[in-house]
C-alpha cells in the first residue's frame, strides 16, 4: 500500500472547500495537473466527469449528504489531495504492507496515533462516502502537539530505516514534528 503524506493548514483547507474561489479553483487546477490527470487516467474511458470536475464541487460546496452518490468516488479523494499539495507541503511516501503494520510499529513507539486514522479516517471537509481505496484521513493538529513528545523521545537510532516499514515510520514521525511545530497545521494523507 502506498500512501502519500501532506502537512496542511486545516483551518485553510476548511475555508477553501465551499468557498467558490474561482481564482483558487484556477491555480489549483493549473498547479496540480499532474495529480489530476494521473487520477483521470483511473477513470473509465466512457467518463464524463474529471477530477477536476470534483475539485470544483469540492471548492463549491457540493451537498455529499444522504442519497448523494456520485459516479467515480475516488475523483473526490484525488482532488482533495490536488487541495493538499496547493496548501501546503508534502512529507513524503509511505509503503506498507497492511496499515495494522504501522500501528504496531508506533504502539512499540509509544506514539499516540495509529496510521490507521490516518489513512482512513477524518478527511476535515466533506466529501462522498466512499469505502475501497483511495483512502484518506488525518491526525489533527492537536493530535500532532499531543504526540510530539512521544516522538521526541524516540531515540532515531531505534529505527530500523534500512527496510520499508523504518522508512515509513521516519517519514511519519518527521511529519508529527513539522505539523505540531506549526500552529493549526496537522497531517493528512491518501492511501492507494
């Protein structure tokens, strides 16, 4: 399973979905073409709606709520990610066999998070309901300040960053410590 990692302003991310910026639209779109057309490569050939189509319902405010069912779910996920590389910085890659790997790994850590929420739980802005991979979540960040000092206490030459999993983790917990040095910043990630 690869997951990409982004750190983000929340408070920002909240603000732009439902916005109708169309100026924000525009420079998303324009800087993110390749997130978007690498996800409408997924896409059926009989598409009719894009990627970026769903950026826009995502900038407009589009009403996901009950008997909303969207064709294509995954666009929202890969749009939302297009939202998270404008905002703000990408942390990098992760690889792992099964997310239950990475939470064992943080519980050894002592580190009050599981890549589990991260990867599959909370997306901050609404998006349709959607249960098969891409997955997306976060840790907020409150979660980020409040696991920080678990992450400062691990002595980096505990990981083992020579295979997948170390690697991972390291990416991870860099990614706790920039977002709770950043106020109202947390972690977000998408998982395929």
């Amino acid at each position: 399973m690869r997951t990409d990692v982004y750190l983000v302003p929340f408070d920002g991310l909240k603000q732009l979905a439902g916005s109708k910026d169309r100026h924000a639209l525009a420079t998303i779109r324009e800087e993110q073409a390749g997130i978007l057309a690498d996800a409408d490569g997924l896409l059926a050939a009989d598409a009719t709606a894009t990627c970026a189509d769903a950026l826009a319902e995502l900038i407009d405010g589009k009403d996901f709520g009950a008997g909303a069912s969207p064709r294509n779910l995954f666009r929202y996920r890969f749009a939302l990610e297009a939202i998270w590389a404008h905002l703000g910085q990408y942390a990098g890659e992760v690889w792992c066999e099964t997310a239950d790997d990475l939470d064992d790994v943080f519980a050894e850590l002592g580190v009050p998070l599981t890549f589990t929420a991260l990867v599959g739980g909370d997306s901050v802005v609404a998006i349709p309901v959607w249960d098969d991979l891409p997955c997306v979540g976060a840790w907020s960040p409150e979660q980020a300040v409040a696991a920080l000092p678990a992450v400062e206490a691990i002595d980096p030459d505990d990981l083992e960053v020579d295979d997948e999993l170390g690697e991972g983790t390291a990416v991870l917990l860099d990614a706790i410590k920039d977002a709770a040095g950043r106020p109202g910043w947390g972690v977000v990630a998408i998982s395929f």
